[in-house]
C-alpha cells in the first residue's frame, strides 16, 4: 500500500500525466496514464523467488532499467530489464523510488520531445 500511495503521490505532482488509471493486468496492480499516455504501465507484484520481495515492474521494450541502473545502480536492486526489487521489510528508497516512479509515467512524453 506504501507503494501505491507513492506512484499516486508522484503522478500527483505532474500536472502532465493526469489522473491515473488503476487495473489488473495478469492479476497484478498496475496504474496506467491512459488519459494523458505520458508514460508506462507501471505494476506492483511480489518476487515469488524471495520471502518479503516485491517487484516495481515496468515494460521490458523501454529503456527505463536502464536509466535507472544509470542513475542508482548502487542504491536499488534490479531484475533484469523488468523490476526494481524491493522488500517489504525494509524502509522504501523513497527519494530514488519518486524519481523512478516519475520518470516512468513521463516516458513517452519524454521520448517524443527528446528528453
């Protein structure tokens, strides 16, 4: 829940990606800026492969693993081009965590105005 009121937090403070569309995609909790197509389907879902894990999933066909190993390769953990990995029982990176989160739902709009 942490985290879901952190990806409405963000999209909240940008005034481009508008309201957030929260649905079920493959029985995951997914929030999609279909109004605005700013960004990326973002899902929550736990890492079956680990006890208290949680996954950040975005699209694999986008560059955002990238850019964000770029950014805090040193700070969060990654499943290859598809999660941040996270656990439940430790505290959120929230500062690095927003910025993901943000640069998640603006990731077509950045694409189209090259930034």
């Amino acid at each position: 829940m942490e985290l879901r009121a952190l990806i409405y937090q963000v999209a909240a403070g940008i005034p481009e990606v508008g309201p957030l569309t929260e649905t079920l995609k493959w029985g995951e909790p997914s929030y999609l800026t279909e109004e605005s197509g700013s960004g990326t389907t973002i899902r929550i879902n736990r890492d079956k492969k680990r006890e208290g894990g949680l996954g950040l999933y975005v699209n694999c066909q986008t560059s955002l693993l990238g850019e964000f190993r770029a950014l805090y390769g040193d700070q969060l953990a990654f499943d290859g081009n598809r999660a941040i990995l996270l656990d439940c029982r430790d505290r959120l990176a929230e500062e690095e965590l927003r910025h993901c989160i943000a640069l998640a739902l603006t990731y077509h709009r950045r694409r189209k105005t090259g930034g």
